[in-house]
C-alpha cells in the first residue's frame, strides 16, 4: 500500500514514548515544598562554599519577587512550586570512580536509553556526563581530557575544585535575576555540568550530557556552564528523556557559554522529554534559559532538534559583544498530539560586523502548537551587522498550529536584516513531480520531509544526527543519503 | 488631571448635549466603560510595545472646539487633489465646513454621521452596521463613547460612486491643543464601488490629537479603494483605528502613505468573512526628525480561498522611529489561504531605529503563508552607476529611494492621486527628478 501523508500522519500521531520506563533506584529525595531552608539544604548537602550559599539565596530572594511569566503563546497548569522536590539523587553511592562501580540498573537505564556509556566511548569517543534526577552520576574520559587541560566535570565538582573559575563566570551571561526561571533555577540547581576548555585548546572530542528525570514528583533543575578560553575549540552534545507519568514534571534548566576572544562552541540539544500521552496528560514541562557570549571573533552555534516534552519554552541566545563574533541558531521543532512549542532565539548584535543566521523549521501534527518566537537586536554601535532568519513551518491535520512571531529591532544604518517565513503542508504538486520522475509517494514524503529539516540535521554531530532522525520518527527510506 | 480621569468627567456633560437615540447612547455608555477599564495602553501591552503614548496624552486637550469659519479654500486648496472632480467632506477642528464640502444624496450617500446617526431614514443602515465591525479595544471605544462627527458613505447595491470621496480633517489651532475624535462609516453593499482618500492636516503648530476610526463594510463583490496621506505638521499626533468587515469576493485596499506627524499609529483590521476575498494593505513611509511611525496591521482569514497582500515600505532618517506589526491569523477552516507580508526598510541615518514584527498565527495546514523582513541600506554599486552617468549624489539616492518605494505607489488607481504622491516624495527627498515615474 501507498504510504501517504495520511500515514505519516497517523504515525506520527500514534509514535509512542519509548523512553517512557521508570528505573527503580533506591533515591535520596528532599521533601516537597521550596524555602530558605531547603536552597540552604541543598547547598549543604552539595557542599558548596558560603559565597555559593549566598547566591542561591539571593536569587532565592528575588524569585520571592517575581510572578510567573505569561507572554508566551502556550496554555498550561501552572506548576505548584511548593509541591515540588527540589532534590533528588540516586542514593546508592554518593560517587563513582569508574564506570564498573556504578549501580548496574542504573548503566541498564542508559542502555535502554540507547545511550550506552560503553558503547559510546568505544565508538564515538565521546566524553559522556550523565544527570539523573538532578545529580551528575558518571563522567566518562576525564583523564583523556585532563591531559588537555580540559576541565569536564559536574557543576558541583566545579564548584569545589575550581571555584575561581565557578565564580569567575557563573551567572555573567544569564545572571540570576534575568528571569523568573532562571532565578529559581540559581536558587535550588542541585547539579549540572562544567567545562573548560584551556586556551587554544581543541577539544578532541564531543563532550557530551545526559539528563534524565526518574524520581516522580521531583524537578530538574539542572546547571550548564561552559567556558571555552582564547582560541578554543568544543563542541557539546546534550540529551535528555523522562519517564512516562501521568503528573507534569517541571525542567528548569540553565545553560551559559561564554566564547573568549577567537573561541568557538557548538552545543547541541536533542530534547526529547516524556512529552504526555496522547490525550495531552502528563509531560514535562520544559522551561530553560540558554545564553551564550561571544568576545571578539568567536562563535557560539545552538543547533536543537525539539521533539518531547509537553510545554516548551526556551530561547537559545547569543550575545554577541565583541567585533567580529558570530552566532547561529538550527533548530527542528516537532510537536504532535497536545504538545505546545514556544522556542527560538534572541540575536543580540553588541559589536562591529557581528554576522548571526537563523535556520527554524517547525513541523506540526495532531493538535499541537508550534511556535517561533526570537528576537535580532542591532544596536546602534554595531557597525555593518549582519542577520539572515528563516523560519519555514510544516503543517499535518488542520487540528494543529503554527506561528511565528519575529521581532526585528535595528537601531544602526548599516545593518542588514532579512527574515522570511513560510508556512505550508507538503505540496501535491511536489509529490506529483516526484511521482512523474518515478519516485512512489512514500519516498517523496519521505524525501520532502527530510529536505525540509536537511539544513537543521546537517549541522548535528554525526552520532546524534542519527539519534535525531530516530527521533522524527519519519520514514526516510532511502532518501538519506 | 489626566488625559482619561478628563475624558472620563467630560462623558456625562458631552452625552447631555448631543440628541442620539436610546440604541446609540447604549453603544456610547458601554464604549465609555471599556475605556474606563483599559485606559490608554501603554507600552507593557504587547502590541504597544515600541509606541509610547506618555508624550501625546501628557498636554490638557480641550475636547471640543467650535469650528472656524474664516477659513477660506483659497488658503487650504493646497491640501485637496485639485485636477480631478471629487465629493469633498470637509471638518474644520472637527467641525463640519459645509461652504468647503460638496457632497450628495444621489444615488449614493455622501455625508455626515451626525445626520445619519440622528436622522430617522439612515437608521436603517445604523443599526445594522454603526459599530457592528470595530471591535471594543480601548482606544476605538474611547472614539465610539465620544464620536459625533465624521463622514458617512453608504453605496447601495451595484452604484459606483463616479468619482473619489475625500475626506480632509483641518485644524486651525484656535486652541492651544486640540483632540479630535472623528469617525467614519463607509458600506458598499453588493458589487459597489467607491474610493475614498482621507487626510489630516493642521494648520498651525499647535498640537493636536486625533484618535479616528473608520468602520468598512464591503459586501458581495464590492470594492473598496481607500488612501491615506498622513503628512501633518510636527505636533500632529494621529491614531487611526480601521477596522473593515469584507464579505464573499469582495476586494478592499488600502494605502497608507506617512511622511509626517509626530506619532502616527495605523491600527488596521481586516476580517475575512466569506470566500474568495482579496485584502491589499500597502504603506510608504518616509519620515525624519522625531517623528515615530507604527503600522499595527491585522488580517484575519475566517473563510477558505482567500487572499491577502501586504506590503510595506519605510525610509527612516534623522532620529525618527518605525514600527511594523503585522499578524497574520489564519482560521482552522479557511484553507487554500494564500497571505503574503512583507515589509522593507531603510536606515539613512544613525539614530533611526526601525522595530519589526511580522507576526503568522496559522491554524489551517493547506495554506501558503509567507512574510519577509529586512532593513538594509541603497546600494552603493548602483549609486556610483548612475553618478558615472553624471546623475548627482543626492539625486541617485532620491531615484533608489523611488525605485524602492515604487511597488507601492503602483498599485494606486488614481493618476493624479499618484502623481501628487510622487510629488510629496520628491518634496521629501528635496530633489527635482524632472520626470514622472
């Protein structure tokens, strides 16, 4: 039988979480509920110097200011923050040496993820941090990396080890009072990963996290902070799932890059969080702050492919304030049954002939809502700055939506700035002309399909363009060449 | 006192001295409360983002002023299109100038709202669509609670008013600062045809403050053709509300041209309800100094097989600002939509800033929508081309600017209403091109 858009369609609908199983570990969880005496807790309980103490506190403070924000083109329950966990750690062994000490449920977990620590550090050599419910479990390749001088660890290792370098960065590119989520996030984050890149430095190999959220009833409040120093080079894999519950579970992530003069990082998300069933219960709730920082001549690239999570909510950002600097941003937002997606980024143009592209494509099934939402901000300073946006949506079922809502401010003659947006389904005259030069229906979708996200998927790493073409859970027979 | 808390206190004094009927001073009374609980917006609403309205709410207004009747055509003349015949609806500080007009009850009606809406035989036409299109937003509602004056159009089934309707608002400055309220119905039942040009002018350096709304209603196969010269003086502040209502093949455009004012905001509504239905909104927009210029447009596809174009030219110089925002919104069931937004934008100096927003909300899937934004710079290749052809500097840029606002201007269906554009842009630019283009 001809596969039509139809059974995309269907199939789309119909995939089901496969991420959704739930590991018993016996686990170390706070009791619910958020005060002063729960941020000093956790702080206690990770050790931290008074200096970190008094940070999360302040910004613990200020959150007590704020009111949940509302602006974004996505309906939802507003999360209880008092009942919530705010810490929760597999509770076994507080930390593991190598990979043979850790729980082997728990390296079970990550196998069924299909992301075997084994497997990936023989075949992609990729240097693995894995943050389960809030707490980085294993670090993998440290030593490899430590000939380098690189520095990748968890955030809370950072903070005991290298606290200078912690204190030097944390909170300058996304501070603690930016917004409502990242002040909760400064206030209780309970882990998260760090790395540094020395100057000069290129990383040899792909640095890599894992989050996962077991414990029911908790939050993930996770941290990342990456510092590539003068002329450095990493690129930084980030991935993420949840079990299937029928609660909404909330993420509230933070993630700063800072790029030094001549630097470059590219991070990289696979998001695939539990996102509810197909009647719309359950899901995370995915709201991040993400930021990065050019200086002069250096780049940050986010490329994202969206696929889970119930709520989205995150602007992968740039600042780009020394001359010369460079960001871009590759996202594929997917979304299907009653999934809401309210993502894409901010372009802020601070120096000379700074240059940001942003690539968007957001495909739409069942009776989701996609959205894209980003900002290109060229300041008055930011002589011959340079934007090109495009944000192309794809439409299956008519139950389902797609918007865009750019803004554009430019406030220098010499800028250029163009957006274009696009908003269609799959063509039948597309899939006729297919069909004329021999190519079945199947294929054309499967062709159309993978042509409309290509741009994105080619700026993936190899071994997570894979994983991400899993993920889109479209049959792309053939057509992946 | 502010602006609101004066308005507010002014309702009761100013509903006590007009003769409306029961059904009008309900709608009033109801407008006033939506203003009263709104307010003016101000720039934490998301659609006034980038427009702040502090400045022009801040001088104490007097609400009302008694007309002029000095004035005589000779000294305004200049504000008409002269060289065509034309129906002429004339208000001197919102006061209808009866020896300046010519209107008609030929066939068609050409007129006042203060007649249609007191007099018995338009109550008809009143009652099916005074305030039926506008929706109740604060700033449309404030105009509904105190709009007494205005032009009414009303083409019956298949008439084509024979020549172009315009609509000139002066204010003399007779009072040290005026606000104006004027409101405009215009209903073009089946296959009607009318155009329509409106302009705002003040005629001295006193400030003033118009908060219009012009209610469209194009029926069947009707088409519309509206222009808009927005060219008033420095402490001109205009907010224009117009909200149309288009039915099955009906086509509406309208042109908005903003070379001047302190604030201009053009709120412009389109809804869709029936199939087969064109929108054109285009704009130019040509400012310097100070002055801010915000296009808030919406369309709104509630019908299958419709189209919509918008397009949006804007020249920025000196300090002055542009806003653009425009949404798209594209029901579940109008499918085959095929919308298209563009806007394009030049910076010509420093300090002007240029905020952008084309916004799509789509929610059927076999639709074709697109929009593009940029803001760029004249080409300089294409300047030193034409100055070895020994065209001048500022002569060049003035042709590149013509060139880039051209697409616009094209579409404009009255000759000499285009060749007077052309002329204002010239104007601007402070050149003589010496030819029509």
């Amino acid at each position: 039988m001809a596969y039509t858009e139809d059974d995309l369609e269907k199939e789309l609908a119909t995939k089901e979480y496969k991420y959704g199983f739930y590991t018993d570990i016996e686990s170390e969880t706070f009791p619910v509920g958020l005060n002063e005496d729960i941020v000093r807790a956790i702080s206690k309980k990770k050790e931290e110097p008074e200096w970190m103490t008094e940070w999360r506190i302040e910004a613990f403070r200020y959150w007590q200011t704020l009111e949940e924000p509302e602006w974004a083109n996505v309906h939802y329950e507003k999360p209880d923050f008092q009942n919530i966990s705010y810490y929760s750690a597999p509770s076994k062994k507080p930390k593991y040496d190598s990979l043979d000490e850790v729980d082997p449920e728990l390296l079970d977990t990550f196998k069924r993820l299909g992301i075997s620590i084994d497997e990936q550090k023989k075949l992609a050599g990729v240097a693995v941090d894995v943050v389960m419910d809030s707490v980085s479990v294993t670090t993998t390749f440290k030593k490899t990396l430590a000939e380098k001088g690189i520095i990748f660890c968890s955030i809370s290792e950072a903070i005991k080890e290298h606290p200078e370098l912690v204190k030097k960065y944390i909170g300058t590119v996304v501070p603690k009072k930016d917004n409502f989520y990242a002040a909760l996030n400064s206030a209780v984050f309970s882990d998260g990963s760090f790395c540094y890149i020395p100057k000069g430095v290129r990383c040899p190999m792909e640095l890599s996290t894992y989050f996962r959220i077991n414990q029911a009833g908790t939050g993930q409040f996770e941290r990342t902070l990456v510092v590539a120093d003068e002329g450095s080079y990493v690129s930084y894999l980030e991935g993420c799932t949840a079990p299937s519950r029928d609660e909404n579970q909330l993420h509230a992530a933070v993630v700063e890059l800072i790029a030094l003069d001549d630097a470059e990082i590219k991070y990289s998300t696979v998001q695939n969080w539990y996102p509810g069933n197909d009647e719309g219960k359950g899901g995370v709730y995915n709201f991040v702050t993400k930021r990065g920082l050019c200086e002069k001549n250096a780049k940050i690239s986010w490329t994202q492919v969206e696929t889970g999570s119930a709520v989205t909510w995150k602007y992968p950002s740039c600042v780009l304030k020394g001359d010369n600097s460079i960001g871009e941003f590759y996202s594929i937002a997917v979304t299907n049954n009653f999934q809401q997606a309210d993502t894409g980024t901010k372009m802020i143009h601070l120096g000379k002939n700074t240059k940001s592209t942003i690539i968007s494509k957001g495909i739409s099934a069942g009776q989701s809502q996609n959205s894209y939402r980003g900002l290109v901000q060229i300041n008055s300073r930011a002589e011959n700055a340079r934007n090109f946006s495009q944000c192309d949506s794809l439409l299956m079922g008519n139950k389902c939506g797609a918007h865009t809502f750019p803004y554009i401010e430019a406030k220098n003659k010499s800028a250029k700035v163009e957006h274009e947006a696009t908003t269609s389904k799959i063509g039948e005259d597309q899939i006729f002309y297919c069909n004329q030069r021999g190519i079945d229906t199947e294929k054309a979708i499967a062709l159309i399909v993978n042509g409309f996200s290509k741009e994105v998927l080619n700026k993936l790493p190899m071994e997570f363009a894979v994983e991400a073409q899993k993920l889109l859970e479209i049959s792309l027979e053939g057509s992946v060449g | 006192m502010s602006l609101k808390d004066k308005l507010l206190s002014s309702y009761l004094t100013f509903q006590e001295n007009t003769s409306f009927d029961n059904s009008i001073l309900d709608i009033k009374d109801q407008a006033i409360k939506v203003f009263e609980t709104e307010g003016f917006p101000s720039k934490k609403d998301e659609n006034w983002k980038y427009t702040s309205l502090n400045s022009v709410t801040k001088p104490d207004y007097s609400l009302a002023a008694t007309g002029d009747d000095a004035i005589e055509f000779k000294d305004v003349k200049q504000y008409f299109l002269n060289d065509i015949d034309t129906f002429k609806i004339v208000f001197i500080d919102g006061v209808y100038s009866s020896y300046l007009s010519e209107t008609t009850h030929d066939g068609v009606d050409v007129c006042l709202l203060s007649s249609a809406l007191t007099k018995p035989k338009f109550k008809q036409v009143i009652d099916v669509y005074f305030n039926k299109i506008a929706k109740n937003e604060s700033l449309t509602a404030l105009n509904t609670a105190f709009a007494k004056e205005g032009a009414y159009i009303y083409v019956p089934k298949s008439m084509a008013v024979n020549k172009p309707i315009q609509i000139v608002h002066l204010s003399t400055g007779n009072e040290a600062n005026l606000m104006l309220q004027p409101r405009n119905l215009i209903v073009a039942e089946e296959n009607a045809e009318v155009q329509v040009i409106e302009r705002h002018q003040s005629l001295s350096s006193n400030a003033v403050f118009t908060n219009s709304v012009t209610e469209i209603y194009a029926g069947k196969h009707a088409r519309v053709d509206y222009y808009k010269i927005q060219n008033d003086k420095e402490n001109a502040s205009l907010i224009d509300n117009s909200h149309i209502d288009q039915q099955e093949s009906s086509e509406v455009s309208v042109h908005t041209f903003s070379f001047g004012g302190k604030l201009t905001r053009n709120n412009l509504n389109y809804y869709q309800n029936g199939e087969h239905i064109n929108s054109i909104l285009k704009g130019v927009t040509i400012i310097e100094d100070k002055q801010h210029v915000d296009h808030n447009t919406l369309v709104h596809h509630k019908q299958p097989n419709c189209e919509s174009h918008q397009d949006y030219k804007g020249i920025f110089d000196d300090k002055s600002t542009g806003v653009f925002n425009g949404k798209v919104v594209v029901d579940a069931i109008a499918q085959k939509i095929n919308a298209y937004q563009s806007n394009n934008n030049i910076l010509v100096s420093d300090k002007a800033s240029i905020n952008s927003k084309p916004q799509l909300e789509i929610f059927a899937d076999d639709v074709r929508c697109s929009h593009g934004c940029t803001i760029g710079q004249l080409d300089e290749d294409a300047l030193f081309y034409m100055r070895t052809r020994g065209i001048g500097k500022k002569e060049g840029r003035a042709l590149l600017m013509y060139a880039f606002a051209n697409n616009v201007l094209e579409s404009v269906k009255i000759p000499q209403l285009k060749a007077r554009i052309t002329n204002l842009i010239a104007e601007k630019l402070g050149v003589n091109i010496g030819f029509d283009l």
